[in-house]
C-alpha cells in the first residue's frame, strides 16, 4: 500500500497535469514534489499553486485539505489589487499620481497636504508604518479613518524622501479615489476591478468565512483582501499580457510602466518585512530595480503576511500564484525554492511537450509588451532571487 504522502503527490500530479488549461504539458513533477514537501514540513492546512507560461496557464494543483477552490485571507496581496484599482482611475483621467492629499482633503495638516497619490501608494509618504486603530473599526467608515489618520498621526519623514512599509497611507488613497470616482471602495473595486478580470471570489472582507462577495464599510485597503488560486491568477495573467485580459485593454502599457518605476530610490529606508532587503517598491508591489528611477521591473510580486505569493517573472515569461495561509516568514525559503523549480522546468530545455499549446486566454489577450512598458533588471538565475 502507498503511503499517505506517496498517494496524495499521485493524486496531485494528476490533478497538476490534468486541469490546466494548456495543451502543453510541463513535466511539473519536481514542482508537485517540492509543493507536497512544502506542505508536510511545515505541517500546513494545505497549498494550491497555479502557473501561467507566456499567456497560457500550463499548471494548477491543490495539496493538503486545500482545493484549487480554497479562499484565504490574502493580506499585502491586496495591496496589488488596490494599486491596480487605483491605477484604472489614472488611465480614464479621474486622478493622476501627482494629485495631492489637500486637493482631496482641504482641512488635512498643512505639513501632509503635498503628499501625494503615489507616495501614498508606495511607502513613501511619510505617514508612520504603524496602522492606526482606525483601520480595524468596521462601525465608521473608510473616509472616517482617512481623516482620522491624517489628523492624529506625525510624519516619520518628510514626504518622497523616505521608505517606511505600512497601510496608513494606502488607507488615506482608497478614499481619495472614492472621492474621485464618487463611489464606495467597493463599488469601484468591483467596478473596476473584480468584474473585468473575472474574480469572483475576491473581496475585502478578510476575516469573514461568509460566501461571495461581503461589503465593508471600513475596508483595508493595504491588507484586507481574500481570493482564490483562478482569480489572483486572472491578475497575473493581465500583468504578463501587458496590461490585456479578456481580448481587452485592463491598463495601458504606459500606467503599468509607471507603477513598476522604483520609488524606494534615494529614500531612506525606516522599515521593511522581512527577506524585502535589497527589493524596490513601484506603486503597490515590489519590484526588482537597477536602482534607476526609470528602470521598470523583471519581477514584481505582492507578498502577504500568511504567506499567500503572487508573482510576474517577465523575464521568464511566467506569472504565478502560490496560495497558503500561515507565517510568511517562516515559509518564503521554501517558497523561492518552488518559484525557481517552475522557473527551471519551465524553460525550453526543461519542457515536456506532449501536444500544441492552447492559451488560457482569447488570442487577442496574446501581446507583446511594448518596449516602453518592456521590465528591465537582474534575476539571480539560481536562486530566482531579485539583487
């Protein structure tokens, strides 16, 4: 008789191999192997683990009493959900990056009114890396706590000159968009949003375990969200197809060169996660940087607290999505591990190719990224690790 673990990885690899939409198939084996042991040593609920190759999903599996169903809270996760909600007002001309808090907010502190949206989107506003209070009171609302944390808090540093890790700021910009769209947080994240990328299962209500989409007054712009595996795959599918889903234009291949620009560039870093040392910051993700303000990114991801890992690798040609729901600290070893596994058995030399390959998407959603929008930069190739 197999053991457990034996049957669970001969399930998983068929699962892996059999319900991904591509006619190609990887020989994903060492990924399904690494995936199982990520799961047993450290003694996780489950995992689920989805890979789009240049535009075509060629792997989706679920280990553990997880499904490819399963939804968790996605913590920092959201931040790339927000800034690309946030981003979708930039293209149709109802904000711009260079828009201040005092154009939103005309009795804000003097001292935070030239703050401006992407500051306030890429830890460099200045405001404190702590979140206030507000942030976790579901009885008043997002513009409640915005002016809330806009009248009580003090400025670590003046504003564009340093990095400090946090929601605070994110929360003040979720508000000015709704004052700009005259729309609640919600509204406009499914408008803009959930609904042109098809998520379903996507909203930001983290800690609640009710079924489909649950509204919240206060949302965390910064860290409230939860999804599943196929609909923050939808996310990475848009961001590797340049800005395309669904055969239609989600953002233009100009905002998406805009949000990868390194804003941690000549600031002064007061605080970061751990394993971020070395990583720059564009408007709502990380981003690997030549430490060029008009460099744009081979990698970007949004990483959460529990673990839950997005990731697009345009130099490899792969988007991808690791979902779990523990301490990010502990796992993201054994995390890069995995996501240099797809990136080896990904390659051409490392390809098993049993048929033609099918797109995940409609073929018009298949582009080329335009050289403006094109990342730059630098990946360790053997340790899949941004320099």
């Amino acid at each position: 008789m197999l053991s457990k673990t034996c049957a669970t990885l001969l399930l998983t690899l068929a699962t892996g191999l059999g319900v991904a939409d591509a006619a190609v198939r990887y020989d994903f084996r060492p990924v399904s192997a690494e995936m199982q042991a990520f799961v047993d040593a450290n003694a996780l609920d489950g995992a689920s683990l989805r890979v789009d190759k240049a535009g075509t999903v060629v792997y989706r599996a679920a280990f553990g009493g997880y499904t490819t169903g399963t939804r968790v809270p996605i913590a920092s996760g959201s931040k790339w959900l927000s800034g690309l909600t946030v981003a979708r007002l930039v293209d149709k001309g109802l904000m711009r990056w260079s828009d201040t808090v005092g154009q939103y907010f005309p009795n804000a502190p003097a001292d935070k009114k030239p703050i401006t949206l992407a500051q306030l989107f890429s830890h460099t506003s200045g405001l404190p890396d702590t979140d206030n209070l507000c942030m976790s009171n579901p009885r008043i609302t997002l513009g409640d706590c915005a002016n809330t944390i806009l009248a009580n808090s003090t400025l670590i540093g003046t504003p564009g000159t340093v990095f400090a890790y946090g929601g605070n700021s994110m929360q003040v910009a979720g508000r000015m968009a709704e004052i700009a769209a005259g729309k609640a947080w919600d509204d406009l994240f499914i408008e803009q949003t959930a609904t042109p990328l098809g998520l379903a299962q996507t909203d930001y209500a983290y800690d609640s375990t009710v079924a489909g989409y649950v509204r919240m007054a206060n949302p965390r712009i910064a860290e409230g969200g939860r999804s599943t595996l196929e609909d923050y795959g939808h996310v990475v599918d848009m961001l590797l197809a340049d800005g395309r889903y669904n055969g239609k234009v989600f953002l233009s291949s100009a905002t998406l060169a805009t949000m990868s620009i390194d804003r941690t560039v000549g600031a002064r870093n007061l605080s970061r996660p751990p394993y971020t040392d070395g990583f720059g910051y564009g408007i709502g993700h990380w981003i690997d940087s030549a430490k060029d303000p008009n460099a744009t990114a081979l990698v970007i991801s949004s990483p959460g607290a529990f673990g839950f890992t997005p990731w697009v690798d345009y130099g490899s040609g792969v988007a991808g999505v690791l979902l779990v729901k523990d301490q990010r600290f502990k796992l993201v070893p054994d995390i890069d591990a995995i996501r240099a596994t797809v990136n080896a058995v990904t390659t051409p030399s490392g390809g098993l190719y049993l048929a033609a390959p099918s797109s995940a998407l409609p073929a018009a959603n298949k582009t080329t990224p335009s050289a403006a929008a094109r990342p730059r930069g630098a990946v360790d190739p053997a340790t899949n690790r941004r320099r």
